[in-house]
C-alpha cells in the first residue's frame, strides 16, 4: 500500500485533466468500456465522397464485399481502424460487430474502390469523381 497521497485531486478530477478520451459503455458485452480517443476524426456520409460508396453507407445490411470497398476507401483516405470501426457502428447495420470488423479492418489495405463491381451493385456514379 502506498503511503498517505500527496494530492487533493480525486479521480473524476484527474479524469477531466485527460479531454481527449472518453468512457464509453459498449452494448456488445464484449469489454467494460471502451476508451476513444477524441482527437480521431471519424468519417462522415459526407467525407466518403464516392457515391456508390455513400449507398453502401446508407444500407441497412451491406455484404461483405461491399464494406470492404468502403473500409479500403476509407483508409486511402487517411482514416484509422477505430475511426472506421466508429463509422460503421454509427451506420447501424443490422449485422454489425466490433470485435470482428476491428479484426478484420487491421487485415485491409488502402486502395481505391473497385468501379466495375460497384458500379454493378449500385449504379450510382453521378457525380463520382473517378467516371471510370
């Protein structure tokens, strides 16, 4: 046991000292809490900028192949694993889960979208920057 403490701060003081991350309950039981930082920048609908990628976004329940696609735009762009695993939970798919996306997401390289196949899928390349 450490001998009498030295400060008068308590714990939810120390915790204000530290903005950058916040506790977070997760809903899948799989931890406790889950620590994130708040300087990550998480994706938006906005920011993927594709739009065939944006229809992937907005399903309720996109395959596998599609959340690919989307995940290895996602780190062309820049994006971290917990950002797009923050991304993909705040779509709400039906079929979601944390541990096995963040499993998979560290497997994904950056890459740039696959046009035929997602132009097949969606349909969607109005406005698409690439026009391939």
């Amino acid at each position: 046991m450490p001998p009498c403490s030295s400060t008068t701060r308590t714990l939810d003081d120390i915790v204000n000292l530290v903005p950058d991350y916040k506790f977070r309950d997760k809903k899948d039981g799989s931890l406790n809490i889950d620590l994130n930082p708040g300087g990550v920048l998480t994706p938006t609908l906005e920011s993927i900028g594709l739009p065939c990628l944006k229809c992937v976004a907005k399903s309720q329940d996109p395959c596998y192949a599609d959340r690919l696609e989307l995940a290895s735009w996602l780190k062309m762009q820049g994006y971290r694993d917990m950002a797009i695993t923050a991304f993909f939970r705040d779509c709400k798919w039906q079929n979601f889960n944390v541990g096995k996306t963040m499993t998979i997401l560290a497997s994904i390289k950056p890459r740039f979208p696959k046009c035929s196949y997602l132009r097949e899928r969606y349909s969607n390349c109005n406005g698409c920057s690439f026009k391939r």
